[in-house]
C-alpha cells in the first residue's frame, strides 16, 4: 500500500513537471509560432481564399501577440464568405478580451455593423457603448448614423413616444453631419432628415448646406443656405458663389460680410474669402486695393494690409508699411511677420541697434513662430558684429538646438565651424526607410503587423498617425504624395525630434542617390538629391505649370540641348537621363558663377541673367544679405528650401 501511495506521488510530481513544461513550450514559442503562421495565413488571405486563410489565421497560438490580429482577419474571411455570424463570435472575442490595444474599437464596431445587417438589437448597445468608451474616434461618429437609422426603424406607434424617437433620430444624424461633413454616410443623414419633414434650426441648415458644399454639391448647397441668414453664413454664401463661379455676386457678398458681419466670424473663413477674393481680379495688386478702399474695421483689416506690405516692392516703403501694421495690430495674427520685416530691415541697414532692440522684443512676444529662427539667427550676427562673441556664440547654438531643421541651423553652423566650409557634407551613409516608431501604445501591436508588411489592417488601426499613413504610402511606392504627408506632419509638431528619429527618413528619404552619386561630375551629391527633393518630390513625371518636367524639372530646350550637347544615350531610362541633364546643367550655372553654390541655386530656379544682375543692383557684404535680397520671392524661399534639405540630408544620413 505504501509502495502505491508513493509511485502514485511519483506519477502527480512527472505529470505536474510535464504539464510545467508544456505550457512554458507554449508560452515561448507562442510568439515564433504566431509570427510564421500569421505570415502564411497572410499571404493566402491577399490571394482571396478566403476559407483557407481562415484556417492558418486559426492556427496562431493564444500566447502569441498577434492573436488578436489573426482573430480580426478570421473575421474578415468569415464576412468575405457572407458567413457573418461566426465573424460576429470572432470580433466578440476581441472585445471581451478586455484588451486595450487599437484592435478593440474597430473590432466592435465591426461588430455592430453586423449586427446591424442582421437586424440584431443588440447592434444598439454597441453603437452606443463605441460613442462612450471612444468619443473621439471616427468609429464614434459613424455610430451617431447608425443609431439614427435604428431609432428611426424602432419607431413605436404612441404619437408622443414616436415623436421623441425622432428627435434623438435627428439628433444623431445632425451629430454626424457636424463632425464628418464630408463623411461615407453625410448624404445618407441628410436624406433621412429630409424624409422627416421637420423644420430645421439656422444651424442645421447651415451644417446641411456645408456637407454639400464639402461634397461638391454646390447648388444643393445654396438651397439650403438660403434658409439660413445672412448674418450668420456670408462667408458660406460668398464661397458658395465662387464655386458656382457667379464672380459678381460672390463679391458683393464678400463686400457685405467683411464690412459688416466678419467680426462674428472665425479668422480663417475671412482669410479664406480675402483669398477668393482678391483671385478673383485680373491682378492680385487691383485686389488688395479694392479692399483697402473698403476701409475694414474689423477681422480681416489686418490680413489686407499683410497681403499690401508683400506686394510693395520699394524697401524703404514697405518697411514702412510693416511698421504701421504693426503698430495697428501689434497683437494680430500677421504682427509677428511684420516685426520680423522691421527686424531684417533694419539689419540690412546696419542699424545693428534698432534692429536688436526688435529682436529682443520678437523674442520675448514671439518665442516659437516661423520667424523664430531666422531673429534667432540675425540677434547672433548682431551680437558678432558689435564684437559680443559669446552672445553671438550663445545664439548660433540656440537656432540649432531650438529649430534644428531650419535654414538658419544650417547657417548657424558655418558661423561657428568655418573650418567646415560652406557645405560640410559631401557624401551621405545610405539608410532605407523603415517604420517610423520602435514601440506602440498596444504592446507593439502595430510594430508587429508592420514587420509581417499586413499593410491595410496597420493603415485601419492608425488612421490619425500620418507619419505611418506616409509610411504605408512609401511602401505602396507613393513616394511623392509620402514624403509632403510626413513634411507636413513634421510641421505640426511643436517640438523636433533628434536627427535619429526613423520619422525623419520619411520627411527626407533618398531616392534616385545612386544614379545622382553617378552622374554628378564635380557637382555635391547632396545638393543634387535636395533639388531633386524640392523640385519634383521625386516623381519623375512631374510637370510644371511652366512645362519644366521630369525629376530636376528641366524646361524642354534646355533639356534637348545639353543632351545633344553632351552626347547623353537616347538609351538611357527617362529618370537618369533627367538627372544626368540636370547635373550637367547645374554644373555649368556652378562654373559661371564664380563655382559658388548658393548661386548655382539661385540660377536654377531665377534664372542666371537674374542672378548676374543682382551682383550689380544688390549691395551686400556676405552670403546672408545677398540671400534675404532676393528680388523674388520664390527664389529666396527656394534656396533656403534646398540648403535646409541639403542641411537635413547631412544630419539624418550622417
């Protein structure tokens, strides 16, 4: 009996080791095992086998990280073979896993969609419960139409509860058109309100009249404004009439609402039909004038006088007009624009006092503008040309640490290592562009499908990270249209990232390098690649309003004639050929300029007649004054642009 009792010990302690040790096989190698099988079961589900996607998706373990992403897909399969209630029990194990990761939410709402397609009641909960737990998401939103059509198929027969039953049904529709005006389902709300025959607020109306609007629908547009007042909806009213390109009335409307009703009216409307406004004449300048004859007293008056300043091309008379904007509106939104115009003014007089005293004051009231750095940068050349060198030291160092991807980090930079040269990089370490972050929010989730390139469940699960939405963009090959997504997004952000930031690839990638690294005779490389960037965005079918073309955006005569003239093969693929061209052309701008490359630069894009003439009309002492003098406008913000990118292609590839 003892024997037993202690073989029988024996047996528990084995089968409790082996079970130990099953369960920790399981755990770690739940994640190799869940990678490979969500791997397979991918690429069949992008071939459309839907049924035996099914299948691999069901073989990724439980303790895997991407269990819930291969029950997501189960559950697309399952809708894809119209077997909607077993994709119903495949999101309903997401959701009640109690997880907090990005999956959730549109698991749900999936869900309910569903149900909804089902007639199930529960689809309601749903929907509701979506609006509470994430009422910021667009899953939100789309809730708000579907509870109203739900309210709307519950209608009960007791007139008072039917009448309630409404109200909340227009209440949702009215929500939805209000957050998503150019939503899948505006249209749909607004025919089922129309349905409803019920007399709609100034407001409502005037948020039907806007989807329309957004929609492209400009007559339905109209219909519905013409139920508002004028008071309240001029600037909708004029933008209306542009679109419907009835110029006359649109700027009677613009006429009246700005002298009469813009003070009650948000800032970018106003700007927004200045704009249409002063488009609308055959000059900019017969424009801005006829505004100004208007004599505005309220928003908008001082955007009229910034659009005027611009457009005087006397120095010391537009000085004089920025100072008076000022000076009127020294707390609007075109003041700090304007202070910085005194500012660089008077610094191009050498009045180096004056001109510190203003920058002292940008500062202060200004600490983080467009002009920031550019102020930064001058109140640096001011300390050093009154011999305050660790002032002037202290300020270089600043521009680059506060705005490290300006023009003015780069020029910072000379200013304090001048043993560098003017362009201190001269060959870049190519890196490939990657996911933009190391980690996300749900335990890594995102990182995970990324890797396994499941690009349209990350592109689903992060609709509001533009940096990822670039990402995917990039992948698909969009170069173009991905890289001006993440500059924007960089844009937006308060506070720059480091140079290591993976965001930074996307925003500067390096496309065509080899070919430009192979023709670019005596030419930097770097500079190729950053006018490649700034003129085309890489895309090598792009085409100028001017019928420049191709990557470096060569006007065709010249194109033909350094091909012919330099026996370029007729052989070669349209891409190198263009970037050949484009190297040889810039080579030959670099040797008639004294082989400087801001001047180089400055030809490309004003031409060379222009820039020999600016060594004579031009009084400057140094490359910054000669650059903040450029007669054109967009020469002098194009060649800050290509030497920023020149700057950031240098620190990122570096």
């Amino acid at each position: 009996m003892r024997r037993r009792r202690k073989y029988d010990l024996y047996l528990v302690i084995i089968l409790f080791f082996v079970t130990i040790c099953y369960f920790l096989y399981n755990y770690t190698s739940g994640e190799s095992r869940g990678v490979t099988n969500y791997s397979d079961a991918l690429k069949v589900y992008k071939t459309g086998q839907w049924e035996e996607a099914y299948q691999k998706f069901g073989k990724v373990p439980y303790t895997s990280g991407l269990k819930q992403a291969a029950l997501f897909r189960q559950a697309r399969c399952a809708t894809n073979l119209e077997k909607n209630e077993i994709a119903i029990k495949k999101y309903k194990k997401i959701v009640h896993s109690h997880s907090k990761t990005s999956i959730v939410p549109i698991s749900e709402y999936n869900m309910a969609n569903l149900m909804y397609e089902l007639q199930d009641k529960e689809s309601k909960s749903h929907f509701k419960n979506i609006i509470k737990k994430y009422p910021s998401s667009d899953y939100a939103i789309a809730s708000n139409y579907f509870l109203g059509m739900i309210e709307l198929s519950e209608l009960p027969q007791s007139p008072k509860r039917r009448e309630k039953a409404i109200e909340r049904a227009r209440n949702y529709f009215i929500t939805y058109i209000d957050k998503a005006p150019d939503g899948r389902y505006s249209i749909n709300s607004i025919n089922e309100l129309n349905k409803l025959n019920i007399k709609l607020t100034n407001y409502e109306n005037l948020l039907i009249s806007k989807s329309y609007y957004i929609n492209g629908e400009y007559d339905k547009a109209k219909e519905f404004l013409n139920k508002t007042t004028l008071a309240e909806s001029w600037s909708d009213f004029a933008k209306n009439e542009y679109k419907l390109k009835n110029v006359q009335k649109a700027r009677e409307y613009s006429e009246k609402g700005l002298k009469e009703f813009a003070y009650n009216t948000a800032s970018s409307d106003v700007y927004e039909i200045i704009d249409s406004y002063v488009s609308s004449f055959p000059t900019r300048k017969e424009g801005i004038q006829k505004l100004i004859s208007l004599n505005l007293k309220s928003t908008g008056a001082d955007y009229v006088s910034y659009l005027n300043c611009k457009e005087v091309v006397n120095s010391d008379v537009k000085e004089a007009c920025y100072r008076t904007l000022y000076e009127s509106y020294p707390n609007g939104q075109f003041s700090a624009d304007a202070l910085y115009n005194v500012f660089i003014s008077k610094y191009l007089q050498k009045k180096y006092y004056d001109a510190q005293r203003l920058g002292f004051l940008h500062l202060k009231k200004f600490p983080n503008v467009k002009s920031s750095p550019a102020v930064t940068y001058y109140m640096a050349k001011i300390a050093f040309k009154l011999k305050h060198y660790e002032s002037a030291n202290s300020y270089f160092k600043q521009t680059i640490s506060k705005y490290p991807d300006s023009y003015y980090a780069f020029r910072a930079h000379y200013n304090l290592y001048k043993d560098d040269g003017f362009l201190p990089f001269l060959e870049l370490n190519e890196k490939t562009v990657v996911f933009p972050y190391k980690k996300s929010l749900d335990n890594n989730l995102v990182v995970k499908l990324a890797y396994l390139k499941d690009y349209d469940l990350v592109e689903e699960l992060c609709k509001k990270d533009k940096f990822i939405q670039s990402w995917i963009l990039y992948e698909k090959g969009n170069y173009t249209v991905s890289a001006v997504l993440a500059r924007n997004s960089m844009e937006e952000l308060s506070e720059k990232p480091s140079y290591e930031d993976l965001r930074w690839r996307l925003v500067y990638p390096l496309h065509y390098y080899d070919t430009v690294k192979k023709v670019k005779g005596a030419n930097n490389p770097i500079i190729l690649e950053s006018i490649i960037k700034e003129e085309s965005h890489f895309n090598p079918y792009a085409k100028s309003f001017a019928g420049a073309s191709g990557l470096m955006q060569l006007m065709p005569n010249t194109y033909t004639e350094v091909i012919k003239n330099n026996n370029i093969s007729q052989d070669l693929p349209y891409e190198v050929a263009n970037i050949t061209a484009g190297s040889i052309y810039y080579a030959g701008l670099k040797k008639s300029l004294v082989n400087r490359d801001l001047y180089a630069i400055s030809a490309y894009n004003g031409g060379i007649g222009s820039v020999m003439s600016w060594f004579t009309k031009l009084i400057y002492n140094d490359t910054d004054e000669f650059v903040e003098q450029i007669p054109y406008p967009e020469t002098k913000n194009y060649v800050k642009k290509v030497l920023r990118t020149y700057w950031m292609y240098g620190n990122i590839y570096q």
